[in-house]
C-alpha cells in the first residue's frame, strides 16, 4: 500500500474530503525532526488533562514532587471532530481501535510558558488495523498548558492527583518508501 493511497483513505475516513491537501510537517527544532523518510499522514490536537501524582523524589525520599501519571485526552480533526484519543504509555487510539505506543526519543522546551515541552516520539507497538497501524514517529507540539503545579504536594499529600487543562497538536508519520525510477 502506498503512502498516498494511506493517506487519501484516512482523508476519507477522517471526513477529511477528498480535495484536502496533503498535511505539511510543523516548524520545530532540528532535534525534534523526524528522518527525511517519513511523511506526515495526519495532525490531530489533543485537549484535555495531564494527571499528576504527588511522590516522594526517586533522589530523597523526604521531599515529594508532583510526578505526570498519565495524559487523559480527546484527540481531534480540523474540524473539532473526535477521531480517537490519547492516554497513558503513551499511547494514542484512533476511533478504529488501531493504536499507536510511542517512546520519547527527544524533547524541547515549549515556546509558550507554562506548557508541556515539544516531544519527538518513535513508535514502540503498534495495534491493530487502520489509522494508526504504520505509524513511525509522532510529534507533540503547539503545546498550551499541562506544566505540573508548583505546590501542594508534600507528605500529607503523598499518593493524591491532580489534573492540568492542557492542548496539543500531534502529527502522526508513516514511512516514505522511495519510488523505482
């Protein structure tokens, strides 16, 4: 199956429309770019919570530091359509069932303050058929919000969660197998 082919089916399944141009890669640091290999075959923005757990310091057990659990999240189309959603490993699940486990290889600071860092992630798994089955690398990015708070987490409040309202854009990539000339 051709990239292209994958990516005007996902159109069509997405709602996308079949005269809908081919998604073009965000402007992010050098670090944070995929292999010239891959193609973007679809952006979706995630909106929702990122879960903290206060814990003590892995490094002194005396001090306690809010610890991200898990993201909990509805991951949409352009046109603020549901297509799946994202959750912890992470991973990210499109409304087919099919989903993708990613593994953060790189990571920059967000350019806005008080927003989770960009993130460069390889795909650890994969499962399923559809969307996401060739999935390679996906990026997080545009981020606004989602930091962990600066307080309220001590002793007394050891084991307890808190959630931060948070977005972000994902752009999900499959690899770009070169044509035969």
């Amino acid at each position: 199956m051709t990239v292209r082919f994958l990516a005007m089916s996902l159109i069509g399944l997405f709602g996308f429309g079949l005269a809908a141009a081919p998604v073009s890669p965000p402007e992010v640091p050098a670090n944070l770019k995929p292999p010239d290999t891959e193609v973007v075959l679809l952006k979706g923005q995630g909106q929702g919570q990122q879960i903290y757990k206060c814990s003590a310091r892995a490094d002194d057990a005396t001090h306690f530091e809010w610890v991200l659990e898990k993201p909990q999240a509805k991951l949409l189309n352009e046109q603020g359509q549901e297509i799946g959603k994202h959750y912890a490993g992470p991973t990210w699940e499109a409304s087919d069932g099919s989903s993708v486990v990613g593994q953060v290889l790189q990571r920059a600071d967000a350019p806005q303050v008080g927003a989770v860092p960009w993130l460069l992630l390889r795909a650890k798994s994969t499962q399923g058929t559809g969307t996401f089955e060739h999935v390679t690398y996906i990026q997080r990015v545009a981020t606004r919000g989602g930091v962990a708070p600066v307080g309220g987490c001590d002793k007394s409040h050891s084991g307890s969660e808190t959630s931060v309202d948070y977005q972000a854009d994902y752009y999900f990539y499959v690899s770009h197998a070169p044509t035969a000339p």
